[in-house]
C-alpha cells in the first residue's frame, strides 16, 4: 500500500516501538514527520527544540526538530537572520498538515527542548534562543500552545501521538554517551555552511 496522501517526511527513520506497541518514526535534527496515522513520532532534543502540531478534529499532526544557526549579525534576537531557519522549518510542517486536510484555525502546538545541554552553545545562549523563537512564532501564527517544557539543562526524549496529541516526556538525566551533543554539533555546523533556498509562505 502506498503511503502518499497519507504522509509526506523527511529523511525518516521508521521502526516498530515494541514498548509502546505501534509503529514509530524517529526525527532527527532539521527533520519532521506528518502524519494522517495512528502511530508514534519520537525524537531526542538537546539545545534544539520540536513543535508537535495537530488538528484535535481530524487527528492529523506532526512534529519538527530544529536550531537556529548561528547568530552572526543579529546579536541573539531569535528575530533576526536566523529566525528564517526556524520559520522554515515550522512552515514547512504547518504547510505539509494543511495539505493532508488539517484546517489553520484548528491547529494547536506543545513544544519542548531548548536545553542548555551543549558544551560550547552556552555562550549564544542557543537553547534559550531555540525557545524564546518557537514560542514567539507561534504566539504571531495564533497557533495555541498547549503544553511546553522549555530550557533546563537536560536532554528530553520526546514521544507524541499526534491521532491522540498524547506526548510523553522524558528527561535524560544520566546520559552516558556523546550520541546527542555530536549529533547537534554536527548538526550546528551544517546550518553554519547552508541557507534557506527562498522563503515558505503560510497557506492562508
């Protein structure tokens, strides 16, 4: 059975969550998933941040997973150049729910992440950055925020069901490995070398 029409992603990594007993997609930085399904969306956040988005009405949602880059000339204001990466990856979500059939006035966020976790991102204060943007961008799109665990200094493992809105959250405080900081390490450094290709509208 073909899957289009039901789900458009990016760069997934689907699985079988046996504790949970469904089918999972696993979101990488700069990654999302949507979905029309019943199934798990699953992520791990450090100084980046998700929006897990969805229409209650008709169970179609989805989440991103995102960092602002670098700063540069726009000395930490989340509105400056950077805040175009952000923009890009929360309109490239809303978008891809509003064409599997999620209606804008419907849409309702919780977002999550944001954490000062990172050796050497404490000094452009990247996590506070990452959530001050998300919560502003959704404050300006009147998209509701109906949950949120932002900033502190812990990894957040991240389960939403978007055909429920369930997330589950859980903090990772006895991480043992450097799977998370090279993962959003090398994910900075690809921002630092790339651009946004032209802008993403917002249907209306």
């Amino acid at each position: 059975m073909t899957l289009h029409g039901y789900e458009e992603i990016l760069a997934p990594n689907v699985y079988y969550d046996r504790e949970h007993g469904t089918e999972a997609a696993k979101i990488l930085p700069g990654e999302y998933y949507a979905t029309a399904r019943d199934m798990l969306l699953v992520t791990v956040l450090g100084s980046c941040v998700c929006a897990c988005i969805r229409d209650p009405r008709s169970g179609i949602g989805g989440m991103n997973h995102f960092m602002l880059p670098d700063a540069g000339g726009d000395q930490g204001s989340p509105l400056g150049d950077s805040a175009r990466y952000g923009a890009y990856a929360m309109e490239i979500l809303i978008n891809q729910l509003l064409k599997m059939g999620a209606k804008r006035e419907h849409l309702e966020a919780k977002v999550f992440g944001g954490g000062a976790v990172l050796r050497g991102f404490t000094v452009g204060n990247v996590g506070e950055r990452n959530a001050e943007f998300v919560l502003e961008f959704l404050h300006t799109e009147n998209i509701p925020i109906m949950a949120q665990d932002l900033l502190d200094i812990y990894p957040r493992k991240v389960y939403f069901f978007p055909a429920t809105g369930l997330v589950r959250v859980k903090k990772l405080k006895n991480v043992h490995n450097n799977t998370i900081v090279d993962r959003e390490s090398e994910y900075k450094l690809r921002l630092r070398y790339s651009k946004v290709e032209g802008d993403v509208e917002l249907f209306s």
